[in-house]
C-alpha cells in the first residue's frame, strides 16, 4: 500500500487519518471473542427462537475465525459454484496461512462498534451486518488472488457481490478499520486502494477510467469519509482525512483533511481540524 500517498498529520496525539492503530478501549482478540459468546448466550436465553442459529455460528466454535469461517461459508454456499463444506475448509485454510487476515478482521469490528451508533455490540456486526461480511469474504478473496488462485477468487467474488450486493474485485487492496455502513450498492474496482480508518456510506463506487493497464482506480487515504452516492472515479488521490459529499463525483485529486461536494466535486474546506470518520457527521461541513 502506498503509505507516503495515505498517511497524514504531523501531531504527535493520534488521529485515524495516520493509519490504524489499537486504542486503549479497545479489547484483544480473546477479550473480544469471549465478549461476543457472552453475548450470544445471553440473545439465546432472552430470544429461544435464535437459539440453534446462535449456537451453530457462534457458541459451537473455539475461536472467532472458526466462527467466521462457518457463518461466510453459510452465507455463501450454494450448489453450483461452492458448497458450504468447501468454504469452511477455504476460509480456515486462508486464516491459518494468513493471520493477518484474521487481525484486518478484529479491527474492522472494533471499528464498526465504534463508529457506527446503530451497532450496540460485537456478535451483531458479526452476524448480521453485510458490510462487515463483504469485507471479510474480499480479505480472503484478495488472499486467493496474491497466492496466484485468481479463477477461484473471481468466483468468490462473483457469490459475494451476489449474496451482499456489495462488488469489491478481488485485486483491490483493503486496510483495517473499514466501515461499509448499509453497504449495499458498494462497488470496488481491481486497482483500488483504500486506507485504513475508512468509511463508506451505501451505493459508493470507486471506479475505473479507460482500459489500459496500471492504475485505473482512485486511492482513497486514511480516515476518509465517503457519503452515501459518492463516486471516485480514475487514478484520483483521496487525501487522508477527508470527506466527500452524498452524491458527488470526484474526479481530479483531494488534498488531505478537506471537505468536497458537488457534481463534479470541489472543495469547500480545507485544514479540517476534525476527523471525519470520528464523527460521521454527513451535513454539517458541508454547509459554506
């Protein structure tokens, strides 16, 4: 990843547009998988009628890529393409190789409970939230590709876009901490980037311009905040920390910590002093 193009800021005090980073509040591994099986003892006991689905996916398994594992493979086997048994073995094979996988994974969560309001604890992102899904079947679809497994990552990709209606080519390159909040419509073309700390509303794309070879799709730099309709489109650079308006099309580069809207976008703000995926404000910068 082009880390001299995504990271920004000079202060020594943290913010999410320097990159990912474990925060103080933030639990371990096994800290976070004994908090999502206490939390799904306790939905069991308080709803009956999720009680075999919670043990199945949750409860029956020793770790949280165990877990993971079975709940992607029974979302997307089928069959045609891939039975669920097959997927199990994928996944856990993938996850065994490549740990880092399973560490991209623990921040996406970690990030998700703390940017999202509307997800009040770790196993319902897990379970429930496609866009969480999505990026974790895109980590391990990208795994396949890099290892030079790129029929088998396609048709991944292909059960993925189906079942999640969010499209991520198994060549774009993902950081840690990603939010797809509702992420449906969300398209991720094969020479994107995007950092870490990034949060994207529903129907975003990140798409292509012209049919040459190299880089056809934009860099989008830590901690950005796309809104909901936003299109990237060509090799554009999205500057760490800032946000693009619902709706715009951005297609010339944005410096870091600016403020973009419009069709085609243009920038409104500049030296934002706040950082956007913090707040996940969608409308208050965005007023001149």
């Amino acid at each position: 990843m082009p880390t001299e193009l995504l990271a920004a800021g000079t202060c020594d005090e943290y913010h999410p547009s320097h990159g990912w980073r474990t925060l103080p509040h933030h639990m371990s591994k096994a800290q976070l998988w004994q908090a999502m099986r206490d939390e799904a003892e306790r939905d069991a006991m308080g709803e009956p009628a999720l009680a075999s689905f919670l043990y199945s996916t949750v409860l029956a398994h020793a770790s949280l890529e165990k877990s993971l594992a079975f709940m992607l493979a029974n979302k997307l086997g089928d069959d045609t393409t891939l039975g669920a048994v097959q997927l199990v073995s994928l996944f856990d094979s993938a996850y065994e190789r490549d740990p880092d996988i399973v560490d991209a994974a623990v921040a996406d969560l970690l990030a998700c409970v703390d940017r999202d309001p509307a997800c009040e604890k770790y196993s319902q992102c897990l379970l429930y939230f496609k866009g969480f899904q999505a990026i974790q079947c895109h980590r391990v679809a990208h795994w396949l590709a890099s290892n030079g497994r790129v029929a088998l990552a396609l048709a991944l990709q292909s059960r993925a876009s189906q079942v999640f209606h969010v499209d991520i080519h198994p060549g774009a390159m993902i950081g840690r901490g990603v939010l797809l909040d509702h992420a449906t419509g969300v398209v991720i073309g094969e020479t994107a980037v995007v950092g870490d700390n990034v949060s994207m509303l529903h129907h975003v794309s990140l798409g292509g311009s012209g049919t040459g070879d190299g880089i056809r799709h934009p860099t989008v730099g830590h901690g950005v905040l796309l809104g909901a309709g936003a299109s990237v489109l060509g090799p554009v650079v999205i500057g760490a920390g800032s946000k693009v308006g619902a709706g715009s099309v951005v297609v010339s580069d944005l410096p870091s910590h600016a403020v973009a809207v419009g069709v085609p976008a243009k920038v409104i703000k500049r030296d934002l002093c706040t950082e956007p995926v913090s707040d996940m404000d969608q409308c208050l910068d965005y007023v001149i």
